[in-house]
C-alpha cells in the first residue's frame, strides 16, 4: 500500500524519482565537463538555446498541431481504441520524420553548400531525396502494420480499474511520504539552480 501511495502523491513510480535525479547528475556533471574545454562556453549557449526554442517554440507548436489531429481523428473515428490506433501510425512516421529533418537540416536544406563540399569533399545534392525517400519508407511501412492490425481487429480499451479505499493509517502514511516528495522537489530544484548560477558565473569569468 505505500508503494500505491507513494505513486498516488508523486504521480509515478520510484524508479522514476531515481531516474529524474540521475539524469540531473549526469547533466551537471556534463555541463562541468563541457565547461573546462576551449570554446565550452558557446556550446553551453547553443544548448541553453536549443531548450528555450524547444520549450517556447517547438513545443507549443507541436502540442497544438497533436491537439487539432486528436480532435479530427476523434470526429471521424468514433471508437476511441480505433481512433488511437489509426492516430499513432501517422504520428510516428511523421515523428521521426520531423526529427531526422531537424537534425540534418543543413544538410536537407543544402545551407552553405559550397563551405561544406569543400570542407568533406561530399555533395549536398542527394540529401533532401534521401530524406524524402526516408520519410516514404516509414509511412509505408507504418500503413502495412495499421492494415495488418486492422484485420486483427482494433485493441479493446480497459476498463478503469474501482477506486481503492484508504485504510486507516493511509493519511498519515500519504502526508509523510508527499512531505518527502515535495523535500526531494525542493531540492532538486537548489541543484539545478545551483549549476545554473555555475555555468553562469564560469561564463562570465572565463569569457565566450
């Protein structure tokens, strides 16, 4: 019951809390890493860059665009299991797709291509069609496994399971453990802000 609960207050499992604070630790310690070499500070910038565009420019963007699909495909395909179904064969493909654009723009979009064929000695001329050649092979095939699933017959959505009452010492038991999620929040977050102000004052100490 105190692994329900804990679930209950932090909103997924422990494992995750640990993986979270992993994953922060590996981040500072790369962060650092990055910071000792020449030229470190601008990859810094570039990284703190891509996340603002992320967060402030791609992911409204693509939030909004997956909330016009749902809505459409939930108008046309009324069975919901079905409607999720047919929307994640479009959505991977042109997920993926999307990535692999985003990565190798330059290259796809042929941005400085006389600087770069005469750096590698490679023509930027076959990327855009391999890209588009990519971007074909992962509909089709994302459209032969909707077809063979459709003649399997569309998933069934379970059901919710009934609310489990709290037993008599939950309460208590809850309070503590959000108590000690809201600690590790808290702190997780002085962490983060600590390496923030690092890489801050490293790059106004050692200059771009």
């Amino acid at each position: 019951m105190i692994g329900k609960r804990f679930r209950y207050e932090y909103g997924a499992q422990p494992l995750h809390l640990i993986a979270v604070a992993t994953s922060l630790l590996l981040c500072a310690y790369a962060i650092f890493r990055v910071g000792g070499i020449p030229g470190g500070g601008k990859v810094l910038i570039w990284l703190v860059a891509a996340a603002l565009l992320h967060d402030l420019v791609a992911l409204p963007l693509y939030s909004g665009l997956f909330a016009l699909t749902h809505g459409a495909a939930d108008r046309t395909i009324p069975d919901r299991a079905s409607m999720l179904m047919a929307l994640n064969h479009v959505r991977v493909p042109a997920a993926i797709s999307l990535l692999l654009l985003v990565v190798y723009a330059p290259l796809i979009l042929r941005i400085d291509p006389d600087r770069y064929e005469a750096t590698t000695g490679i023509s930027l001329d076959p990327y855009l069609g391999r890209w588009l050649l990519i971007s074909a092979a992962l509909f089709l095939i994302s459209g032969i496994a909707y077809a063979i699933r459709l003649r399997r017959g569309a998933p069934a959505v379970a059901a919710d399971p009934p609310p489990v009452a709290d037993g008599p010492g939950e309460h208590r038991t809850g309070g503590a453990l959000a108590a000690a999620g809201w600690f590790t929040v808290a702190l997780a977050g002085l962490a983060t802000a600590w390496v923030v102000a690092t890489v801050i004052v490293g790059l106004v100490t050692n200059g771009l």
